[in-house]
C-alpha cells in the first residue's frame, strides 16, 4: 500500500457525487451522537485566511501541479524555480492570520470534542488559533531542512538571505498560489540564487512533504493511534483527492466509524460518508461550536 502524499486518484476508481447536503441541526446531532472527533483539515479551511488552494470544487488542480520531490532534487533548474516563486510567494502564509474556522475547532478541542486534530496543511494557523496537539502530516512551511548535514534553519532566516542575493526579485508581484507558492514565470531564472546551507553549504528542502514523497512513519502512526480513540470522523476543507488524508477515512470505514464532512464541492470519500454539509467551512464550524456551548 502506498504511503506517498502525491498518490493520484485513480480514474477507474468510482466517485458518485454525494446527493444533496445537510444541515447545521444535522451536524450538531452527529456530534452529540459522537462526541470524541477525529479532525482531519484540508486547504480549504485556510482559503478565509488568504492562502489559496490546490483544488476547485471537483477536485481538480486549480493550476498546474506543485512541484514534486523528484523535480526538487533533480535538477539546480528546478531548484531556482521553486525557490524563486517561494521568494514571492512566502510571506502570504507568513502573515496569514487564523481564521474563524480555525478559531472554532480550538473551541472545540477546549470542549473536549477534538481530543487530537490532524491536518494537511503546513500554514501552522491550527497552532496559532490555540489547538493542541496538531498533527501536521506534511510538515511545516515555517522550517527548512539541510538535506547534507540536518541543520534545521527558520523559513524567515531564508527569506532574509533569498531577498539578499536576489534584489532583482524583491518588487516582483505574481499570483499567489497554495502554500507558499506563487505563479510565477521568471525570464532571468538562470541567474537565480538558490539558498544554501549556513553550517555547510549544502543542499536545503523546506520541512514540508513533497508531492511524491512519504509521510513520516511516526505521523502516520501518531495520527492512526487518534483514529483508533475517536468515535468518528469529520473532514474539513479536503477534498481528499491524495491518499495521505484520504487513508483515514478508508480505515474508518473498515473500523464501521461514521464519517461526516464540511466542503465545498466533492470529495474523494463522499462515497463512505454518513453526513455532508456544503457550506463554508468558518461559518458550519461557527455555528456548531455556538451551538455545542449552548449545550
């Protein structure tokens, strides 16, 4: 079984729309029925909070897919293409601020309805809002590893030193992308300087999970054991169109927990689900955690 964050979904593999959409009255029963959620975040909990996402409502690549671990490590070309768009694209999420959806699972977790939230994102707004004991299955854009000697550097540190060697960049607009990314399509990228190691000066990968790379054993795990405590499972924001999310809702179904979702648009698992709610995410989450209070 595949364990890699970029395993595509497969076309032979059918995906029936989910019909119709349920309420907040239906999401707050499920809750009362199951009380000890398995959270699992996907991008379009952070769109409130300006990153945008990979997916549009069907579930298909916005753009052009993100680079992938194999592209990262090949070749100095592609390495001065993702950095360069990281320059320009990076402090979007660095500023980013959590949003109410965000704030809403803290609330919820502060109940004791979200005894471990595990997330796909690497934006770190989970944290910031007050959640505990967050599962970042890809890791986070606000580190960077050295691949040669495991020196851990600040993504800040980086960006200082990106925009040092790279004046010409530093007035550059482009699109914003997701997680730190941006659409850009620089003519002068040969001369492009790409970071290197303080310590040692050698090869540096953001501490994020690549497309195409695995999913730390010890997350997988951790995330696993959180499942096994839950009483179901609700998804916000994903469309689970990559295994490393979509997994836990498989294994869910194999343990018979109930599954429910709050996204805009289809998801990968909306075959398995017992509850959907197509609403946005900050106003759905909002709302149950006033309603949860009330109660």
């Amino acid at each position: 079984m595949t364990d890699l964050h970029s395993a595509p979904l497969n076309p032979a593999e059918p995906i029936e729309p989910f019909g119709g959409s349920h309420t907040l009255d239906d999401l707050h029963d499920f809750v009362q029925r199951y009380p000890r959620l398995f959270v699992l975040t996907g991008a379009g909990i952070s769109t409130d909070s300006g990153i945008p996402g990979y997916r549009d409502d069907n579930g298909a690549w916005k753009r052009s897919p993100p680079i992938t671990l194999q592209e990262f490590l090949g070749t100095e070309a592609m390495r001065r293409r993702y950095w360069a768009r990281s320059m320009v694209g990076w402090p979007v999420v660095a500023q980013a601020q959590p949003n109410a959806a965000h704030a809403a699972l803290a609330r919820l977790q502060a109940a004791g309805h979200v005894p471990t939230l595990v997330t796909q994102n690497v934006d770190g707004l989970h944290q910031r809002a007050g959640s505990r004991d967050v599962i970042e299955l890809h890791g986070g854009i606000d580190g960077v590893v050295c691949l040669d000697c495991g020196t851990q550097h600040s993504r800040a540190a980086i960006q200082r030193a990106l925009e040092a060697d790279n004046p010409a960049l530093l007035n550059v607009t482009a699109e914003t992308a997701a997680d730190g990314d941006a659409h850009l399509e620089w003519h002068a990228l040969e001369t492009f300087r790409v970071p290197t190691c303080a310590n040692c000066g050698g090869l540096l990968k953001p501490a994020v999970v690549f497309f195409g790379e695995n999913v730390p054993r010890e997350r997988v795990e951790a995330a696993s054991h959180a499942l096994d405590a839950a009483d179901a499972v609700l998804v916000v924001g994903s469309s689970l169109m990559v295994y490393s999310g979509y997994r836990f809702c498989v294994w869910a179904q194999k343990q018979r927990k109930p599954i429910a979702a709050i996204n805009l648009g289809r998801t990968r698992a909306d075959p398995l689900l017992s509850l959907k709610c197509a609403a946005p995410c900050a106003d759905m989450l909002t709302a149950l955690a006033g309603r949860l209070a009330l109660d």
